[in-house]
C-alpha cells in the first residue's frame, strides 16, 4: 500500500488539526515532496508538532522519511476505458459527453456575473423541485459555509410565497434543466415584478426560464446523450454550480467564512465544544 493510502486509510481517525496535513498530502502529494515541515505547516495553518504527529501516525519516523515515501509512491493512473463496453464503460462516456457538452457551453463572463450577483446579493433564494431542487439544497449548504445568507425553495406553495415578497437586491439561482417547469416558472414571474434578479441555470436558452432571467447559465441536456440506464440527470447543473462555488471561493472572506464553519462542525462530530 502506497503512503498516500494509507492517508486515505488513516483519515477517519485523525484530529481535525491532522486532517488539514492529510487533505493537503492527497490532493497534492508532488507538491508536498517539495516542502519542508516549517512550509508545510504554515501552508496548511497547523503547527510543526502536529505534522510531526501525523507523520508517525502514518508509520513514518520523521518528515523526511515520510517524503521519502511519498516519492515512491505511484502516481495515479489515468481510467482507461476498455473495449468491452461495460456499465462502467457506459456511464464514464456518459459522464465525458455532458462534461464536455457542458464545456462548450459555459462562458467566463457570465459565470463571473452570477458570481457578482450572488457576492452582492442582499439573499440568495435557490429554486427547484424533484432532482433539481436536490440539487438547489446542496448549492444552498455551500453558500452559507461561505457566510451567504442562501434559502433553498423545494416547495412549489412555499417558492411561490417566496417569490412574491422578493425585494430588488434579492437574487433567486433557479435551477431547471428543462427550463418548462411551470412551478418554477410562476414563481420567478412573480419574483420579477418584484424586481429580483434572476439567474437561471438550464440546458434551453430558448426556454420560457431562460426568458424570464436576467443571466442564463447553459448546460448539456442529458436528454441528447443515451442515457437509459437512469444515470444523474442533474451531472451538468452540478459541474456549472461547482464551478461558481469555486469562483466565489477566490474571495479571501469567503474562504476564511468557509474554514471557520467547516471547523466548527468538525469539532461538533468530534464532540469538542467550547
């Protein structure tokens, strides 16, 4: 088993100071191989004695030996799809056409301007129903661990109510790949008269969501791939929503808003509390 496995092997049991070294060493394991314990430990916010702790948790005597591991490790290799056509087969090419569908699509300047909208926001309203709304709940989790004040409208009498006490430096992100879903729709009409602002993210630019928003995120319907084995449907929403996260994650606030929750329900499952 390679050092980087036995990280990921190890990661349940670590504290959470110790886990900020494990995530660093598997994401980017070349990059470690390159640092000292003093940069390493000012990189990741964590103190030299708690790399020291981690190393020889992962059997290792010091940080040297551990990098020399590290170095010996085999770099992962790239998913090779053979010529068999399994189900595995089948839902990687699936997941290559959308990503790639998608790609094409997507525009720096209007994924920049949702990500203005939503920094700006007074709140940020998510609608969506059945697997987008699942969606829209997820994005909503993301949101507010950035500090934003993010509701997510998985309720067609509740998104309706929603859309009607709207103010104009609201935004609704609403989320439908279809772009015909009449809930959905109603709702962000009647946000409109309030002078919200509308970002839609669908696969239709065409579509009456797509009319009715003042940006339109584009994405790949899976409808166009072949797709009868019931694969996520919601995979292109979910990469044009990643990619704003990460946007907004370029905002030293957020990031800082990001790693202080994130500290706080780590030290609630691990039960520290103050």
């Amino acid at each position: 088993m390679s050092i980087v496995s036995t990280v990921e092997e190890q990661y349940p049991t670590l504290s959470r100071q110790e886990r900020k070294v494990a995530l660093k060493v598997i994401q980017s394991p070349k990059e470690v191989q390159k640092m000292t314990i003093s940069s390493l430990a000012k990189t990741v916010d964590v103190s030299n004695a708690t790399i020291t702790r981690f190393v020889k948790k992962m059997g290792c005597t010091n940080f040297y030996n551990f990098k020399l591991q590290l170095a010996e490790s085999p770099a992962p290799k790239a998913p090779v799809v053979s010529q068999t056509d399994t189900v595995a087969d089948q839902v990687y090419n699936y997941y290559q056409k959308i990503l790639s569908g998608t790609w094409e699509r997507l525009y720096t300047d209007e994924l920049q301007t949702a990500v203005n909208l939503i920094s700006h926001a007074r709140r940020v309203y998510l609608f969506g129903l059945g697997s987008s709304g699942y969606t829209a709940q997820e994005m909503t989790q993301r949101l507010l661990r950035m500090g934003i004040a993010a509701f997510s409208m998985t309720d067609t009498h509740v998104m309706y109510i929603s859309g009607g006490i709207m103010q104009p430096d609201d935004v609704i992100l609403a989320i439908s790949l279809t772009g015909e879903t009449d809930e959905v729709n109603n709702s962000v009409a009647l946000a409109k008269k309030k002078s919200a602002k509308v970002i839609s993210i669908t696969s239709d630019e065409n579509s009456h969501l797509a009319a009715l928003s003042d940006l339109t995120i584009q994405v790949k319907n899976s409808k166009f791939v072949n797709n009868s084995r019931f694969v996520n449907s919601q995979f292109a929403i979910t990469y044009a929503l990643d990619i704003i996260a990460a946007m907004l994650l370029e905002n030293a606030d957020y990031r800082d808003q990001m790693n202080r929750t994130i500290d706080l329900i780590t030290d609630n499952k691990l039960g520290r509390h103050a």
